[in-house]
C-alpha cells in the first residue's frame, strides 16, 4: 500500500503525513498547556489541513488551491491573537534573594461579616511574599490561585466576554510556593499592599516580587466583598458586593 501511494504522489510519505503529526503534537499541547481560545485559528488550521493531508493520500482530487488559501488566512489570524494577547510574563526581580510566597485565611472571631448574609465571623485572605531559600523541589507559583475564578470575574468587571482572560491561569512567576524563608539575623521590614476597589491581592505582583527579591516582606490583603471575587480555600466563592463601597 505504502509503494502504491508513493507512486502516485510525487511527495515522500513523511511530508504528507507532517500535518497528522502537527495535530498529535496539539493534543499534547492540550495535555501539558491546556486549552487557550487566541490559539483556536491554528487548532481550525491543524485539523483541517490534517483532514486534507488524509484526503490528498486516498482520492486524485486536487486539494491544493483550497489548501493554500485556507492556510494564508488561518496562519495570519493565529499568528496575529496570540502576539497580541499573549500570556502576561512577570519581569525577572533585580535584588539578590530568591522569592517565596504563601497564601492564609486569616479570622477575625471578634467581628461579623457585614456583606455576606450569614451569621458568621469576619474572614479574609492573604498573601506574603518574602526572601527564601529556594530548593530544587519547591514548586514555581502561579500569578494567582484559583485563576481559572478570578479571569472570568476580572473579564466581566472590564466588559469583555468571561473567556477573554482565560489564559491568565497559564502565567507564572518567579516565586515558588511555601519556599523557606531566607536566613536573617536582623529580621525584614514589612510592606501591606491594600488593592483598589474590584482589585485583588495579587495585581501588584511585579512590584512586590522586586520588594521581596531586595529584603522585603510584603503582605497583600485581600478585601472581601471589595476584591473582584475572593475564593476561600474551603472552596467558597465571594464575589464583589457594591454594598461594601
């Protein structure tokens, strides 16, 4: 069968199955990436020209003008989203300590929350970046936790549609999650970062990585009910309550 398509079409087998190739090369990319909607032209023109690869094998029809056309428009959309929309890179902080970063739920057994409707005590989240001594093993952070919550929300509060933002779950930082904290004789003096009304503690991130990286603490508050949303680590979602302003 291999001999007789060969015969047939002037093209080495290996280039006509490259697209076949390209479209498990994007199942992997779905595996380890995830999904992203900017790259949803290329995964059109992958399939497609997977699809035309299968046919150009199989029948005598002359795919080719429809292919070239095809792929022009689809590579322009594809090439063009992503550049123009890419994943947000947080800047390399210049001081001489390696980054750690924790994230609490703190209690306040003295106070009610006024915004929730329950009868139920005060709570909030934050999160603390700090020098640390970096291990092999400590895992790098995300921007934000539970991102894939906060990019619908923050999507929305600015008028765009709630998938808008979805690639920011793919955004790192350079700061690994529950590192030890960096030795010290003289302890690190603390900065409080309080966002702005539907912000969120981490908007700031860039500014307190480079705090950190110079001997800085910094704790970013999250205001609950002010914040864009507020997602408590038992799974409760606190969206933002314009009675709280």
């Amino acid at each position: 069968l291999i001999a007789y398509l060969a015969w047939r079409h002037p093209r080495p087998m290996w280039v006509r199955l490259l697209p076949a190739v390209i479209l498990i090369v994007t199942l992997l990319h779905f595996a380890i990436e995830g999904y992203r909607w900017q790259m949803i032209p290329l995964y059109s023109l992958t399939l497609i020209l997977a699809v035309i690869s299968l046919l150009k094998i199989l029948t005598d029809v002359n795919w080719k003008p429809f292919a070239s056309i095809l792929t022009m428009g689809l590579v322009a959309i594809a090439t063009a989203l992503p550049v123009l929309l890419p994943i947000p890179r947080i800047p390399t902080p210049s001081g001489e300590y390696q980054i750690g970063t924790q994230i609490f739920e703190l209690v306040d057994e003295s106070r009610l929350e006024l915004y929730s409707g329950k009868d139920e005590a005060r709570r909030f989240m934050i999160q603390v970046w700090y020098p640390a001594n970096v291990k092999p093993t400590d895992e790098q952070a995300p921007w934000m936790e539970n991102a894939k919550i906060f990019a619908p929300a923050i999507a929305t509060y600015i008028d765009l549609p709630s998938y808008f933002l979805d690639h920011l779950t793919l955004t790192k930082i350079p700061a690994y999650k529950n590192a030890d904290v960096a030795s010290t004789n003289e302890g690190f003096p603390i900065i409080l970062f309080s966002h702005g009304w539907n912000g969120f503690n981490a908007q700031n991130a860039g500014q307190a990585l480079e705090l950190a990286s110079r001997g800085y603490v910094v704790v970013g508050i999250q205001h609950t009910y002010g914040a864009v949303t507020t997602v408590f680590p038992d799974g409760t979602i606190a969206p933002n309550n314009p009675r709280a302003l």
